[in-house]
C-alpha cells in the first residue's frame, strides 16, 4: 500500500514552546515593538548603519540560536522516520525542523535561515554563529570578510522576493501530497498561505492546528485549536497509523 505524502507548512506557532516568539500574535513581536520591523526590512537595513547595529544587538541578545526543537518538531521528524513521505515547508528561520531530525533535503525554508549570513555584495554565506561571535568580541557592524559588503541573514528581509526555486518546489508538493497540514500559522501571509488553497484545489486533506482562527478555516477538513505541543503528536500519531 502505497502511504500518503504528507506536507506540513509550519508558521511561528510551531516554535513558540522553544521559546522563539512568533511576530503577528497577540504578544507578537511587532505589537510589541513596532520599530522593530525595520531591523528585518531590506531598505533600511541596507541603507542605516544604525539600523545595522540594533539589529545585530537583537540577534545577539534573543539566544534565537540556541533554542531547541520541541514535541511539534519532534513528532514530524518521527513520522518521517516512520516510513510516511513527509515535505515540511516552513514560514520560520530558525532550522529546528532540521535539529529534531528532519533530513535538510526535506525541509524547504520559504524565508530563508537565521542560522547562517549572507553578503550583500559577493553573496558568500557563512555560520551566524561566526558573526555574532565578532559582535561579542566588539565589531557593531561586521562587514563580509571576503569583499567588505554589508553582511546580513540568510533570511528573506521585508522588501526582499522569495527564493522563486524554492517556491516552485513548494507548490508542487502542495500539488502532489494527499495530506496538508498547517500548523502554527495565521495564513495570512502570502504566498506561503495560498499554498493550503493549492493543496486543496488537488484534492488533499487539509488541516489547519492554530489557536487562531485562519482564513482557510473554512476549507479544511479539520480544524485543530488544542496547544501544538501537545495536538500536533497526537494528529501525527494517528496518521502514522492509519497507512501502517
């Protein structure tokens, strides 16, 4: 018997349990802070030094590098290693998919990683733990050691495109799986959001587990407001189980 592919499109509410906030909810990161968006916003991150050194300050101080993955994560990389296909696509930038397990290849990060720097100029990447390991050693600004260019996240900033390879190869696991799952986003964002519509335009099964209600609500299947921590293993538990 031939088991489904399962795809799972994980948002910040995913990661909250490790610690990590996520930015739209009701202690979102923005409403708290609303200047702080433009530490992550392409132009001014590229054209205000001073924006440069906040934002350095704030990866440094968050510890965003060393949260650990947690029971959503965990359960997702067990049912990859169950035998089930599994796809993650995943709005976060913060790699813990990957830590609890799940093989990179299987893993498309539609807004890049935090875990790694990119320069602006010569577009070399390097760890961000080598950059930030600078800023504590006293560099405010540290700049590409190849070329000198600006150095910033391997993340896609407000005011950037996303990667049109790595959305490509979203849609057509949207396309192709038999199960959707969203997990721990608004859907409000696109076009990681559209991706649920894809899906269920192919005849998948869709599932959205939030605590908030989604737009693509109504479409689903099932709907899930239980915490993730404890609702996403229980879901996978069962789907395992089902093509067993």
């Amino acid at each position: 018997m031939t088991r489904p592919l399962v795809a799972v499109l994980s948002g910040a509410g995913i990661s909250t349990d490790s610690g990590i906030p996520d930015y739209r909810g009701p202690n979102g990161l923005w409403r708290q802070d609303p200047e702080a968006e433009k530490l992550v916003t392409y132009e001014y991150y590229m054209g205000d030094p001073e924006i440069r050194r906040r934002a350095w300050r704030m990866r440094r101080d968050s510890g965003a590098l060393g949260a650990e993955p947690n029971g959503a994560h965990r359960a997702v990389a067990e049912l990859e290693r169950s035998g089930v296909p599994v796809r993650v696509i995943t709005q976060n930038v913060d790699g813990l998919h990957q830590l609890a397990g799940m093989p990179a290849r299987k893993v498309l990060e539609l807004h890049g990683t935090a875990r790694a720097v990119v320069c602006a100029a010569c577009h070399e990447r390097t760890p961000m733990e080598d950059a930030l390991a600078r800023v504590d050693a006293g560099e405010d600004d540290p700049g590409c050691l190849a070329c000198g260019g600006i150095l910033k996240p391997a993340t896609v900033l407000f005011g950037e495109r996303l990667d049109p390879v790595v959305l490509g190869q979203a849609a057509a696991i949207a396309k192709a799986c038999q199960v959707f799952i969203a997990v721990g986003s608004s859907l409000q964002v696109h076009p990681a959001a559209g991706l649920a519509g894809v899906a269920a335009d192919h005849g998948a099964r869709i599932v959205v587990v939030n605590a908030e209600a989604t737009p693509y609500d109504e479409i689903a299947d099932e709907v899930v407001r239980e915490p993730i921590g404890s609702a996403l293993p229980a879901l996978l538990s069962a789907l395992g189980s089902e093509g067993g």
